[in-house]
C-alpha cells in the first residue's frame, strides 16, 4: 500500500473529482455546440444538392445546344454535267440516341390550340420515315416561336419533359427516379442582323423540380404558377445558329426525283398546325437549295 495516499485529508481527496454541477455545465455547453452543428447541416446538404442540379444542367445545356444546332446534314445530292453540286436532293436528321428514355412528353402549344407527343405513342422509324422519337424531340423543340401566317402572329411554346442526361443522377435508372426538369426553348430569327433568314437566337430555359397538378399530371406548361411558388428554380443558356431552319410534313410516298428538296419531307409554310418537326439546317444558307 502507498501509505501517502492514505494519509491525504478528506477534503483534498474530494477536490480530486468532478462534481455534479461542472458535469451539468459541460453536458450543456456540448448540448449547444452540437444543436448548431446539426442546424447548419441541412443547408450545407441543400447547398451541395444545388451545385451538383446546376453542374447536371449546365452539362445538359451543352449537349441540347448542339443537338439543336446540328439539326439535319446533307445525305444525297443533284449534280451538274461538270460534277459540280446543284442543289441537295435529300437531307437527314442527326441520330440523337442519346435521348433514347430521357424524354417522354413533348407540349408544343398555341392560344386554344394543345399538341402534346407522347414517346409511347410514337411509330417506331420505317424506311419512308426514318425519324425515331429521339429526331422528332429536336424537330418538335426547333419549332419557331410563332406562326407568321397568322393576323396577329400567334406565340408558340415549346416544352419537353426530360431526365437528366448526365450525371449520377441521370445514370440507368428508370421509372420515376432521377431528376426532372422542364425545357423549353425559344427560337427567333434575327432579321435586324441579317438580310435574309440565316441567323436566329436559340434560348434554353431549364425549370425544375418537375411539378405536378392535383391529378398528379406533369405540369408542361411554363406559365403555370407551379414555377413561380418559393422552391422552383430555373436557368437559362442563349446561343446563335447560322443556318436555314426547315418546316414540313413527312411523305411517306416520295421518290427520289430531281431538284426535290428532300425526299422523305414536304417543305410547306408556316401554318396553323403545329404538329411538324423543323429542323436547323447550318449548312444551308438562303436562296440556296
């Protein structure tokens, strides 16, 4: 035994511990610490959600861009006796795979007047309409914003329901997980630039979440007071495309006949109906064929 322990008063002996106020006063100070370490990290996860919803749209943005802007190439072509290239006998829309799933509604709407396109509802591509769901997405989001054929001209608008593209959030998941937005897109020409119809402003507006009414039906329309309520977010990204941007009706009956524009679509003006898919064509440049 260590005798020196023994002989230790009794008061210094208690001095030695902590007593029950100290222990109180601790377990409140850590209390504190730890109920705002806690109330701040909801934000900082709110925070971290946001960055990566705004990195997944910027990054679909880009992809949306080109994909409009590309629109349709060159396939066959009519020659002169020389060799020389006289005009373009057919053109065909960019594949645009990607999209295989990741659109499934596309709204394009006029004053009284509602088409929306649903993907199981779309002809699988045959040889006289080799247009998949995927081609008509971009000719259907390329419609102009109005149909000039109308006193005044009426105000078309665009919207696709979409999963992300990129991203962990828009991997392989199917059904109702994933993430959700809503594009729209605006296309003006831009006469005051240009003398003829060869330069338009191209205007991608991202909304999300994706809301839904009270019949638990998406929400397409970008007016809807849905997207104005506290929580709902959007971006918008602008771009310029040279190019003649082309309207017209599928023929299922066309034939490869000389100095036709393109075999497998009618070219028509702007009118009433706006169920036709455009496509950009950026290396077409008025009057020329």
């Amino acid at each position: 035994m260590n005798p020196r322990t023994h002989n230790l008063p009794s008061r210094a002996r208690a001095k030695a511990a902590f007593n029950l106020v100290e222990i109180a006063l601790t377990m409140a100070i850590v209390s504190f610490a730890m109920m705002a370490i806690f109330g701040i990290l909801p934000v900082g996860v709110m925070a971290q959600r946001d960055s990566r919803i705004e990195t997944i749209i910027s990054y679909d943005a880009r992809y949306w861009i080109e994909a409009i802007r590309s629109g349709q190439m060159p396939l066959n072509f009519n020659y002169n006796p020389d060799g020389s290239v006289s005009s373009v006998k057919e053109w065909q829309s960019v594949s645009h795979s990607a999209l295989s799933g990741h659109v499934s509604k596309v709204r394009v709407a006029r004053p009284n007047v509602i088409n929306i396109f649903d993907q199981a509802n779309h002809p699988p591509p045959t040889p006289t309409n080799p247009i998949g769901w995927p081609e008509s997405v971009i000719g259907r989001l390329s419609f102009p914003d109005s149909l000039s054929d109308r006193t005044p001209p009426e105000p078309v608008v665009k919207t696709a329901k979409v999963r992300s593209l990129t991203g962990r959030l828009g991997g392989p998941a199917t059904g109702d997980a994933g993430f959700y937005y809503l594009l729209e897109t605006k296309i003006e020409p831009l006469l005051s630039l240009s003398a003829s119809t060869n330069l338009y402003q191209v205007r991608l507006i991202f909304r999300w979440p994706l809301r839904e009414d009270a019949a638990g039906n998406d929400v397409l329309d970008p007016s809807d007071p849905a997207y104005t309520v506290p929580g709902a977010s959007s971006k918008t990204f602008t771009t310029f495309v040279s190019g003649n941007l082309f309207g017209g009706y599928f023929d299922p009956n066309a034939r490869p006949l000389s100095g036709n524009d393109w075999t497998r679509q009618k070219p028509v003006n702007v009118d009433e109906y706006t169920g036709r898919l455009h496509y950009f064509r950026p290396t077409m440049f008025e009057p020329y064929k």
